[in-house]
C-alpha cells in the first residue's frame, strides 16, 4: 500500500498543472462560473515586535500541518524573497511544503540597525518560528543566505530535519580584499547598483530567465522592494554590511547529524563549489552535494523542483524530464552523462517554460 502511495504522488509531480473545478457550474441562466473567493496575488509580509524591541518582518505561506521550510535568500534580498520560486508553486503544493522566511536588517519594510548581527537573526528566526507553532523544519538558504545558515545551524542543529545550501557562501572563504576595505567606502560602490535593481539583479540571458516567463521582470521587483520599500532611497549600507557579515569567522555546524544537501555550478564565478565542499566537510551527518557542470549562479532557482523533492524526503532520486515525461530516477545522475532526450528536472526546463 505504501509502494502504491508513493507512485500516485510521483505520477502526480510528472502530470501536467490542472485547473480546480469551478465552485458553482455554469447555467444557462447564469453562464458564467463566478469565482467564490480571490487568487492569490503574492504572500503577504507580517511583522511582529521582538523581545529586543525590533519590529520584525517575514513571510509564511501558512499552510499548517505541512512540512515547514525556513528559507534564507541571497544577499540584499527582502522576506518575499520566495516570490522568486513561485514559478514552481503548483509542485510546492502537491508536496506539501510550507515557506517561511524571515527579513534581514536594513532591507525592505526592515529598517537599518548597525548594531545588528548573526546573533540577532537567530533570535529573531526563533522568535518568528515559535509565533508560528513551528517546531523542527528544513533549512534553505541560497547564495548569500549561506552565512547565515551556518549560524542557523550552530543555534538550533536539532531542530533542523534536513539543510539545503544552493550556491551559498562560505564565511570561510570570504574576499579578503572586501574584508580589507572600509564599509563607507565599500558602500558607496555598491551605490549605483542599489539604486538600479535590474542592474543588481541582472542573470545570463540563456539561463532561469529564457525558461521563466517574468522571472527577469520579478527579479528587478525584488530588488526595487529590497532597496526601496521602506523609503531606503536605495540606501547601500544594509547590503554592505551584509558582505561585511562574511568575513567573520564561519559558523560551527559540525553538531548537525540531519541528512546535508549542496547545489553547486562548476562554472559558477561568485561561488563555486568549494564553498560547498567547505560546509560538506564540517557537518556529521549524510552529505549529498549535487555539482552540475557548465552551470553558473542561477542553479539555486534552475534546480528548486530538485531541492523541493529533496526536502520531501526523496533525496535519494534524481528528477528528469526523460521525452517530455517527467519521474524520479534512483541514485544521483551525473549530468553529464545523461540519455539523449533526458533533462534534469520538471519537462518546463526542457520545452521552455
């Protein structure tokens, strides 16, 4: 019964999205099926007032009883930094995963506190959770989210079920001539990408955004809410003191036993995969380090099917998309050496979104 179970979800992820019935059928009196409630337009951002007396924002798909995700973006981005992975909502759902995320100093509705540290967020991420009921969760963290994972990490191990680290940074291996630069300084550079969020966010034109109708289009979104939102005037100081952030020394995970998952490019210039292989290398637990050749930065939202599956508990599988069928492979596939007509991942990727 349970091998039954596990492939009508599987046949479920490879089956095409499909529309929910109407609420009410179409009459030839009344023609038209009249929606009984409104779409979703975006999760929305709550606050509330930490202990230390800092306002608080965050966001949360709110599915309660789902497996619960804590979500870590990238560097300068804002707690609806999700919104960038909605592309994929519809397998969210069926795997039932929930998204919280919470926002960093300086950055969207968040204001700018220079005293603020790693320390900080793990309180205020503890703070949210348990406004939440959230027990135990799945840890993601993309890009720049990394450092902060890692103190994540060394907070609370026990209560992590599983970490996902997508072309996420190492503290161990920060640039040292950043960390040698003054912050004034160094905030001033970044001024004129601040203030241009397509700038900031700007991705090769043959990767995620050839398959993601908007994505480019969201991305500059984000940026603008990020920089913008709370009237920052694309004040620079919260991102550079993010990048400052990195040049402590890098947290202690090696308490965490859940299973640890790496998703690396190799032709990733911002952060190969030795970051990686750094935070592979201190953990206890089960290591999967997925490495995907000729792939660049955007692996962490070309392969979110593949981490979503992963935090589902089917970590032990590969998804591709075998001539426009979708299912799970066992093992981990090298990407090289994949069957013609074979993609990894859901078949969007390989008929272009």
């Amino acid at each position: 019964m349970k091998r039954l179970a596990t492939l009508a979800a599987l046949a479920a992820l490879a089956s095409p999205v499909l529309a929910k019935p109407p609420a009410a059928k179409a009459t030839a009196a009344n023609p038209i099926a009249f929606p009984d409630r409104f779409d979703s337009i975006g999760t929305p951002v709550q606050s509330l007032v930490s202990k230390e007396g800092r306002k608080v924002h965050f966001t949360d798909t709110g599915e309660k009883g789902w497996r619960p995700i804590l979500f870590i973006g990238g560097v300068g981005t804002s707690g609806r930094a999700p919104e960038l992975v909605a592309f994929l909502d519809t397998m969210r759902k069926r795997l039932k995963l929930r998204i919280v995320a919470v926002e960093r100093n300086g950055l969207g509705d968040t204001a700018f506190d220079p005293k603020w540290t790693f320390a900080d967020y793990n309180s205020e991420v503890a703070q949210v959770l348990g406004q939440l009921g959230i027990g135990n969760f799945s840890l993601v963290a993309i890009s720049g989210g990394g450092a902060y994972a890692g103190h994540i990490v060394q907070a609370m191990p026990t209560r992590i079920s599983s970490w996902h680290m997508l072309a996420a940074v190492s503290s161990a291996q920060a640039n040292v001539e950043r960390c040698q630069q003054d912050e004034a300084t160094f905030a001033a550079q970044l001024g004129p990408q601040i203030a241009a969020p397509r700038v900031w966010w700007e991705m090769p034109k043959d990767g995620v955004s050839a398959h993601v109708r908007g994505f480019t289009d969201r991305t500059a979104d984000e940026g603008a809410r990020a920089f913008f939102m709370a009237g920052q005037n694309g004040d620079p100081r919260g991102v550079a003191r993010e990048y400052k952030r990195f040049c402590a020394p890098p947290a202690d995970v090696s308490a965490l036993s859940a299973p640890a998952f790496f998703y690396y490019g190799e032709a990733d210039p911002a952060v190969p995969p030795s970051h990686g292989q750094y935070w592979a290398s201190k953990v206890k637990g089960a290591v999967t380090f997925r490495s995907y050749p000729g792939e660049g930065h955007d692996v962490q939202y070309r392969h979110w099917d593949q981490v979503m599956l992963d935090v589902a508990g089917y970590g032990a599988s590969t998804l591709v998309c075998d001539s426009g069928r979708a299912h799970l492979v066992k093992g981990q596939l090298d990407p090289n050496r994949l069957a013609k007509g074979r993609t990894l991942g859901v078949c969007a990727w390989q008929n272009g979104g």
